[in-house]
C-alpha cells in the first residue's frame, strides 16, 4: 500500500520524474477548469435555469455566507482565493473513490504548497489592509520580547495546516484499507460514503483556519488593547 502518491513514478528522465502527485493535480486542476467553463458559459437569469449554474450558486452563496461571519464588509474579494482552495481539496478528496486515483492531498509537498499560498497570503491582505508598519507591529505587540516566539508561530502554524491535512488524508486511507481487506465485502460502500464525508470535512477544515489566519493578520491592536478589524 502506498502511503503517498509521491512514490508512484509513472515516467522518469534523468533527475526529470512525473509521479502521480502531479498527475493527478493536472487532472483535478483539469476538471475544475473545464467544469468551470461549462457551467459559466450559459449563464441565465431567467426563473428556469440549468441545474450545472443552481449548484454553482448554491455552492457560492454558502462559501460567500461562511467567508461573511469572519470579514463582513467585503467577503466577495476574499471569495476567489478561499473558494478555490475549498473545491480542489474538496475535488481532489471527493475522486478518492474513483479506483485508481490518489487523491494529491495525500501527498505532504501538495498539501505544504497549499499552506504555503495562506502564508503567503496572510501578509499580503494584512499589509494590504493594515499597512506595513502596523502588520510589523503585530510582532512586537505585547513586548518586543515576543518577536522570535510570534515568527515561530507563523512558521509552525503553517506547517501544522500542512501536516493537519496530510495526516488526516493518510490515516483515512490507510484505515480504509485495513477495513476493506479485512471485510471486503461488507466495508466498500460504507467506507466510500465515511471518505466522501470526511474528504468534505477536511476541504472546509482547512478553507476556514485559512480564513482565520488571513483574519487574524489584518487585525490592528491599539495602545488600549483593543483590536480592530479594518
């Protein structure tokens, strides 16, 4: 059993692999494009309208309303950067009951890129918000004593929304298959329906601790302890 679809080299050439990380990451960037396309090509506001555009709504709406309760003056410019994180870990982890494909958020260099987009992400809307001086405050605030021990939680949490989905994905996996090989025949339904359930806990696990940071770094805290949210 493979713990990783980083070990299934499919084409090497010299220091040059394709590993099934990356294959299957094409193909789920793949199917979001070319679903994206088709369901936002015909566009209607008419009372009638196709069933591909009322779940794109649906699924909009509910990512607009979620983003609402953490930023609620603009929560359509957060909406592109959030929303894409959430359908490919969603996507990526719902196609892991297709036979065959390895979900690339089973791999710890994709899931390390995805926690690399929020941190870079987070400066960049908290200084966009807040200013450079006040994001670099934040680092000093209560002491400046406190500055090594903020940059370590910076990086530590990065790692741990990284490693958070990893584990999460490769412990599934691996129970998965411990279950089926010992039920075969009473366990794949069952163990289908706990993975596409958990593979949408995990997408929406991460898309709001994302949206929590992205918060927290557009705060400003005042001389009198209290903080704002700009």
């Amino acid at each position: 059993m493979r713990i990783s679809p980083d070990n299934m080299i499919l084409w090497q050439w010299g220091l040059f692999s394709l590993n099934g990380t990356l294959l299957f990451t094409w193909l789920v960037m793949a199917i979001l494009g070319i679903g994206s396309w088709r369901v936002t090509r015909r566009l209607t506001a008419d009372v009638r309208i196709p069933a591909g555009q009322h779940i794109l709504e649906s699924v909009v709406s509910g990512m607009t309303g979620q983003i609402r309760d953490l930023f609620p003056e603009a929560p359509e410019q957060f909406l592109p950067f959030l929303g894409t994180l959430f359908l490919f870990i969603a996507v990526s982890n719902i196609l892991a009951v297709v036979p065959g494909f390895e979900p690339p958020t089973g791999s710890l260099s994709t899931t390390t890129a995805l926690a690399l987009c929020v941190f870079v992400m987070v400066p960049a809307w908290g200084i966009s918000r807040t200013g450079l001086r006040n994001y670099l405050m934040n680092y000093l605030r209560p002491s400046p004593l406190m500055l090594p021990f903020n940059l370590v939680g910076e990086i530590s949490r990065t790692l741990a929304l990284a490693v958070r989905l990893f584990g999460n994905m490769m412990s599934g996996s691996m129970i998965t298959a411990i279950l089926l090989a010992i039920a075969p025949l009473i366990f794949p339904v069952i163990m289908q329906a706990f993975g596409l359930l958990t593979g949408l806990i995990q997408a929406y696990i991460f898309t709001v601790l994302a949206a929590v940071y992205i918060a927290a770094g557009m705060e400003v805290q005042e001389k009198g302890g209290k903080t704002n949210v700009k």
